[in-house]
C-alpha cells in the first residue's frame, strides 16, 4: 500500500501492460489503463474547486457535498415512480410507459431533470463542460449501485451513439463520455461497438413527446447477436424513453435477455 500527498491509502499494483495482464478470468481483468484513470480520479479529488451550482468550496468535483445531496434528492423524494421508466407519476398510469409497451426492463436514473440539477447538464451539453462526466458518473453509479435487485453480475454498458451533427456541433458525444467515466466506477464492461446509428435523424429538441417517439424509430442497429446478454444502455438524460425504447427493441431482435438505461436525468412529465 501506499499514501499519496492528499492522505489517500492506495494499492501498489506491479506494472503491466494490457497485454501481459494475467488471466484471473473475466470478472476480475485489471487494466492498467483504469488503474492509471483511478489513480488520477485520487489526485484530482483533492484540488479545491468552486461548486458550479452555488460557488461554494468544492474538491476535485464541480459540487460540493450539499449541492451533491439536493440534486440527489430530487430522486429520493416522496413521489411515486414509474417501476419501469422512473418517471414521478401524478396519476396511477404512467404516462409514456402507456403510449407504448416499453422494450426496455427497467431505467436508473440519478436525479430528475430539474433545477439545480439542470444546470449540470445544460453546462456539460450546451457549455462544453467536459469535466462534468466525472460528477454525473460518480452519482449515477451511487444511484446503480444502490439498486436492490442489483444488475445482473455480467451486465454489458453501452452508450448512446450521437448524430454525426451533434459531434460536429459538441466536439463529443455526452452519453460516450459519461459512460466512460461510469466504467470506472462499476463493475461492468464498456461496448460502444455493440451499438451503431445508422443516419442522422432529426435533432429531438423541442419535439413533442409524440414527434420523439416516431423520430427515432430504426435510428440504431445492433452488429451483432447478443444472445442472452444484459445490456446497460447510457444516456445523459432521458426524456420521455423512445430512444432508449428504440435502441432496446434492437438489443431485443439480437437476443438481448435484459435491456435497461443508465442515465443521469429522468425528464418529469410535463
Ligand atoms: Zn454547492
Ligand atoms: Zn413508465
């Protein structure tokens, strides 16, 4: 073991590359490239920062600890949801999960779309706060692994392709980059290639829920079989889940067994 210069103990690994990483079977595969993120996740916990909602003293996390609680909350309130999208329900029907069957088993999400939180994801989408991955992940993953059933053990994640505009437009895909950070924090692997977008589409801001649900349809495409797989599905937010409904019913028609979301905001109806 061993103490770095902000108190943390951490473990002494030897090095290794990928390549000569020993077989210790699959659920256990240490990379050295995640230890080398980890290790790096360690150090920058310690920089002082101020929190990006109420510019207050935060470490290493655009947050501090009580703006972290309160957009946490928002999930952990008393309204009653949906057990299958998670969205807060005013009425006993959900009411996107009546519109159509949902393809999808089951949404986690960190906290609704709503403010302060909003302003998270507006900074991370619109502003370009790259770094902003790290916070959504870190509580995305808190949200996941307080999960009870938890996934199941051998759970595939993967992320929402963006369109090629929205690339351009960004200079990254949100849902790439926070599915990559949520790799480090759970243990289940990262497949971006089990997913592709086979067009553009039309951009879904300021659609109506019925527009979103026809736009998307036949979007994404799944390579290859996955029989009997559990697949994670990543997204930023999800708004009323007819991509995630699209992209499950692909996973669905090349075995999937189990197809959820992962996605930091949960839309509240409006
Ligand atoms: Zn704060
Ligand atoms: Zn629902």
């Amino acid at each position: 073991m061993q103490l770095t210069s902000c108190g943390h103990t951490i473990m002494a690994y030897p090095s290794f590359s990928r390549e000569s990483v020993p077989n210790w079977g699959a659920a256990r595969v240490v990379d050295a490239g995640r230890l080398a993120r980890l290790g790096q996740a360690r150090m920058l916990a310690c920089v002082p920062v101020d929190c990006t909602l109420c510019g207050g003293a935060a470490r290493g996390q655009p947050l501090c600890d009580a703006c972290r609680i309160d957009v946490m909350r928002t999930m952990a309130g008393p309204a009653i949801r949906c057990s299958v999208c998670a969205l807060a329900l005013a009425q006993p029907a959900c009411p996107d999960c009546s519109a159509r069957a949902p393809a999808f088993d089951r949404v986690i999400a960190a906290f609704d779309y709503a403010s302060p939180a909003d302003l998270l994801i507006q900074q991370f989408k619109q502003a370009h706060r790259f770094s902003h991955a790290r916070v959504l992940a870190d509580m995305l993953a808190q949200a996941v692994l307080a999960q009870n059933p938890a996934l199941p053990r051998h759970t595939i994640m993967v992320p929402v392709p963006a369109s090629r505009a929205a690339l351009r437009r960004r200079g990254f895909n949100p849902a790439a980059e926070l599915a990559r950070s949520l790799a480090c924090r759970l243990p289940y692997a990262l497949r971006p290639g089990l997913l592709q977008r086979v067009r553009d589409g039309v951009g879904q801001t300021g659609q109506s829920r019925a527009e979103r649900m026809c736009s998307v349809a036949h979007l994404y495409h799944c390579p290859k079989r996955v029989e009997n797989a559990s697949i994670a599905i990543v997204d930023d937010v999800l708004t009323t889940g007819s991509t995630l409904h699209s992209i499950a019913r692909e996973f669905k028609a090349a075995g999937a067994g189990y197809v959820c979301g992962l996605v930091a905001a949960r839309t509240p109806y409006r």
